[in-house]
C-alpha cells in the first residue's frame, strides 16, 4: 500500500494475480488462429506514415506513432491478452483492396471509409470523424486509383465517425453541382439530437470511454476496441439529399445498384446495410464487427435494442446469405467467402439474442442485473469465436444495459429506492466500519489477495467520506489500476486507468468549448429552445414570468418563447399579444450569437435583429441560464456545490 507520505504519480507494475488470469488466458483462447491478421492485411495497397494526418495550421489529429509498442508480438503484464491481440490487429492502416473495384481506408480514423467505384466515378461510404483526416483519405485513394469524381455519399449512421468528415469528400462545388447524400430515415433527427441535450455529461464520461488524456503505452490507453482513438479534427455535418426509408429499397448510383436494409435502433438510432450485386458486396454498417459491441457505452446513450439487433441480422442472412463474397463493416478488416461470411453473420445474430434471451430468463427468475452479469456465460461456440469478445462491448455490462432497458434502475430492493447520495453515504460506511486506518488496514489486505473489485468498492467511500485523504486516494488508484491491467474490454480498461489518473493528479484542464455553428445550424429551431430549457436554473426562475415572441425571416417560423412556473416552454406558429418583447431576425443569426461568433447586442447594432418591447427582458432570461462545466468530479465527491 501507498503511504501518505509517498504517493507516486508512476504507474505500477501488474500484480501477480493479474498475471496469473493473463496466463489463463492464454490458454483458454485460440491464439494460433491468425486468419485475422492475414485479413486485417490483405489488399494493401498503400499507406502514409504513420498514419498521421495535420490540419492546414501542423496540429496533428490523427496519428498511430505513439502506439510503436504494439509491435511486440506478445502482451506485457500490464495488457489483457486478448486485448493485445485486438490492438495489433487494429493497427494496420492504409487502402485496402476489398475486390477489385471496391477499396476501404482503414487505421486514419477510429471508423473505416469504403470506397466503391461506379461507371464514372467514386461512390464514398462514411466520411471518417474529422475533415483532416477524411481528406487525408480521399488523396490516399487518389494516390493509387486514379483521380475520380464523388459520385455519391452514403452515411451508414448518425454517430460522428461516420459523417464528421464530409466536407473532407465535398468541396463547395460538389454541393453547389447536387452530388447526392443518402443516409437511412430520421438520420437528421438523430444525428443532431442524440448528443446534444446530455451532450455536456457525455463528453465528459466519453473521457472514461475512450481514455484520451491516458498516454499511450503499455500502462496506459492500448486501444478503443472498434479502432485506436478519436480523431481530433473538424467536423461539420451535411444535410442528406436522399433518405433510404425501408428495406428493400433500391437506388442505382452511377451506374451500380444498391439493395438496402433498415437497421434502425440497433447500434445507431438510424442505421441501414447494403448489399452490391455487381461486387457481390455485403456492408452490415457497424452491426456486424469483430468485437461485442455496446448495448450501452459508458459516455450514455438510448440503451440499443438486442433482440431487434440480432432481428436485423437474421434478416440479412434471409436476404443476402450464400450471396456475398466479401463482407466489409465501418469498422475493422473485411471477411472473404461465403462460408465464412455467413458463419461470422451467424454468430453474430446469436450472441445478441443469447445475451438478450438469457438476461431476461435470469430476469424472470428473479436476479437483479449485478447478479446476472456474474451468473451469464457464454457458450462455448461464441465464447471461442475472437469477433464475440468484448473488447468494446462486454457480456458482463451489456446485460445490464438489457436489464436496464426492461426494467429500469430500480432492482425492486427498497434499500435502493432512495439510498443516500456518495458522500453522505461514504461518511457512514467510513464510521461504520471503524475509521479509515482500520479500512486502509483491511483493503491492503485484499489488495494483496487480489481482490480488487471489492477493495475498490470499500475504498471508494473512504474517498468520497474523506476526498484529501492521500492514503485512501493511492490505495483506490492502484486498485482501479490493477482492474484495468486484468480488463480485456478497451473501454474498462480506459475508465479504471483514467480513474486511477484523476484520483493521482486531479482532472485534465480543458478550455470551455462553444457548441460549433455547423452543428447549431443543424439543429431544428425546437431543438435549439429545447437545449435552452436544459440550461435554464430553476431555483433562480422561481417567480418568474416572460413571455418573448420570436420571429425568423429566413425559415418563416414564429415562436412564442414562455418562462413560467420555472419552466420553459415555447409554441411554434404563433405570436403572443402581451410579449414582454418580440424579435425578428435571421435563424443564422440567432446560431451565430450562440456559436459565440457575435453578440446580441451588436447584432443589434448592425440592423441584424429588429427589437420592440422591453428587450431587458431576454437578458433577464439569458441570466436565469447556466453554463455547464467541460469537466466535474467522477471518482470523488463534486468540488462544486450545485443548486
């Protein structure tokens, strides 16, 4: 155990328990099949060094030299086997020939971009999460196929690292001459939405996800499980001008035909596959990967729909089974032959509803979900299966995310209907228990025995009953440490190691971001008074009535604006006879004032926004609203005392 006196900020080596579950597995897994490897790099074509990509002013956003140390072949004591595995494999980057005419950018991005050629020109799919690194890709491609014009844009999703990038694919020209944008239904609402109202709490717990303040290295940040990190570019979103809207729908795109699926609240809200008969194609998006993908990610989300995954899956093999010769995902290597295909589909298809199935079974025997993800075992045929692990998703939280999804967070246990908050409740554990040193005593102990999940839990509120305790913050930050070294899941081992980081040198400093104009341009007009409600600080509303009439001359749209009851609401088409004030501007300006690229006031001022009333009033609404912090405590109790 660390003492007060010495709280070392150096990682620490793995433990001998932890090396001894490496050990065993390295013996329960099929280490000697190395078909992935030989797919991962099949095809290639060409790559840049590196994998690095810059942005027009020298920053890099992209690059996998600091991941060097992959190259050994055999994984530290710091490192799940498995998930070293994973990480070597997700190291191979550059173009790749998937058949002859169709060809994926892979290892630039934490997604793929397939490149399909048509009649004239270049049909890309998904546009990779930042404009860098997008263009970046669009000249590899040039590089070694031949300069060809966008014939077409397919998003498979609306997750950012399929879309990010777009504008690295169209120029102002391609807009200006229509080249297509399609995308399955409801991509807009989804794409614009599903980050945006929890948007601050989720970037702050994609931190624990994805582990980019972690340094690289076998102590540290190995690997995302679908690739190796987020790229850090620009991103803007396009509008789509084509929407898939059921399956079986077809579109000929220069000259080549598509066949599509509806894959909605599956991985993504709005997802679709395709298949290309010309190519004898198979594109299951990011339904089909060489890992267990998240029911429910760490950063938060709509908990996905497993039965209707597995659902979507079926489907495809009933669609296109025995059909294709290569199937390619948004993420990872491609797969080659039919056989192989429609096993890996198989497999696939039944390890979401194996999970699904038994989590309810176990369910409805009564088990709460802490009890399920430690009773569940997969069978053998998906346990051995590399594409099943969990590197990103795990069997043991995505049952909780289907428990979750049935069921809520109440587990029926009146204990848990209203328990006290962490740091009420870590004051009492500490007292009951006897003190910190008699807790710090008993932990050291369990540490030594390697039982690590429960000193985590036992330390945990020592740290929350008593934040400045130094002892008990090394003790927690080694455990959480050990917990990441033994996690072959990506995304544990990224929330242990960040855990033990903050709880060693505090959280990383980061500097207030405004929400970018592209994606505010994005957003429907209710979507935008739907982010203000979010912000508006109740307690201070209280008493408070304001009534502001909206009008915006480029959309058409008028809005009655209502704070009332300390809650704001707003009627669309409308105008209110007693408004405190009414404004008419452009909706572009209103997106500029809250992008921060002006202010109302000089807005005002330069005759963009036409004011009658009282326009105090909307400075008084605009105080009423909080600013939400980039960064707050997660491993110890809030700093900040929020009302």
């Amino acid at each position: 155990m660390t003492s007060a006196a010495d709280i070392s900020q150096a990682p620490k080596p793995a433990s001998a328990s932890v090396i001894a579950q490496h050990a065993a597995t390295l013996k329960a897994l099929p280490f000697s099949d190395v078909s992935d490897f030989d797919d991962a790099a099949r095809g290639f074509l060409g790559t840049i060094e590196h994998a690095k990509v810059t942005s027009a002013q020298g920053r890099t956003v992209w690059s996998l030299e600091p991941y060097g140390f992959l190259a050994e072949e055999n994984a530290p004591p710091t490192v799940d086997p498995s998930l070293w595995r994973q990480s070597r494999l997700n190291m191979h980057h550059g173009l790749f020939e998937v058949v002859p005419g169709v060809y994926q950018v892979r290892g630039l991005d934490i997604a793929n971009m397939t490149l399909i050629e048509g009649d004239t020109g270049v049909i890309v799919v998904d546009t990779l999460t930042s404009i860098e690194g997008a263009r970046a890709a669009m000249e590899l491609y040039f590089q070694h196929r031949g300069k060809r014009p966008v014939a077409a844009v397919i998003f498979t999703h609306t997750h950012t690292d399929h879309w990010g990038g777009a504008r690295g694919v169209l120029d102002d020209a391609m807009l200006a001459a229509g080249v297509p944008i399609i995308a399955p239904n409801f991509f807009m609402e989804h794409a614009v939405s599903e980050n945006i109202i929890a948007g601050p709490a989720m970037l702050r717990r994609a931190q624990y996800q994805f582990g980019p303040f972690l340094a690289k290295g076998v102590h540290g940040q190995v690997d995302c499980g679908l690739g190796k990190t987020m790229a850090a570019g620009g991103v803007a979103l396009l509008r789509p001008t084509d929407l898939i809207i059921a399956t079986g729908d077809v579109r000929v795109i220069d000259g080549v035909e598509f066949e599509f699926q509806m894959a909605p609240n599956s991985e993504a809200p709005a997802e679709m596959h395709f298949f290309i008969p010309r190519y004898r194609l198979l594109n299951l998006a990011e339904n089909c990967t060489h890992n267990f993908h998240n029911l429910l990610p760490f950063r938060g989300a709509d908990v996905r729909d497993a039965l209707a995954w597995s659902k979507y899956l079926s489907e495809a093999l009933q669609m296109w089974g025995g059909k294709a010769e290569a199937m390619c995902g948004q993420h990872h290597w491609p797969v080659w032959g039919r056989e192989r295909i429609d096993t890996m589909i198989r497999q696939q298809r039944d390890l979401y509803k194996y999970a699904h199935d038994q989590t309810i079974r176990l369910m409805n025997h009564g088990l709460n979900a802490a009890e399920i993800a430690e009773t569940i075992r997969l069978p053998q045929s998906l346990e051995g299966a590399w594409h099943g692990r969990g590197y990103y998703g795990h069997i043991r939280h995505n049952v909780k995310a289907i428990y979750q999804k049935y069921l809520g967070w109440y587990d029926a246990n009146p204990v848990n209907l209203d328990p006290l908050p962490p740091v009420e409740a870590g004051k009492k554990y500490v007292e009951y228990m006897g003190g910190a040193d008699a807790i710090l005593k008993r932990a050291a102990a369990d540490f030594a025995k390697g039982e690590f999940r429960f000193v985590a839990q036992a330390v945990s509120h020592l740290v929350f009953a008593e934040p400045d305790n130094q002892a008990a913050r090394a003790m927690l930050a080694d455990t959480f440490e050990q917990l990441g070294y033994a996690a072959e899941s990506s995304t544990w081992r990224n929330a242990y190691l960040f855990g033990a980081q903050e709880l060693r040198q505090g959280m990383p400093k980061t500097p207030p971001r405004s929400m970018p104009r592209e994606t505010l341009a994005a957003l429907r007009t209710e979507q935008l008074w739907d982010v203000l409600g979010i912000r508006l600080n109740g307690p201070k509303a209280e008493g408070k009535r304001i009534v502001l009439n909206w009008s915006f001359t480029d959309t058409g749209e008028t809005f009655v604006l209502n704070l009332e009851n300390s809650a704001l609401t707003y009627v669309k088409g409308a105008q209110a006879a007693d408004a405190d004030a009414s404004f008419t501007l452009a909706r572009g300006t209103l997106d500029e004032v809250i992008a921060k690229l002006t202010t109302f006031p000089d807005a005002v001022d330069a005759g963009k926004i036409k004011v009658s009333g009282e326009p105090l009033k909307l400075g008084e609404l605009m105080a009423l609203m909080d600013e939400f912090p980039r960064m707050f405590e997660i491993v110890e109790p809030k700093r900040t005392v929020v009302t």
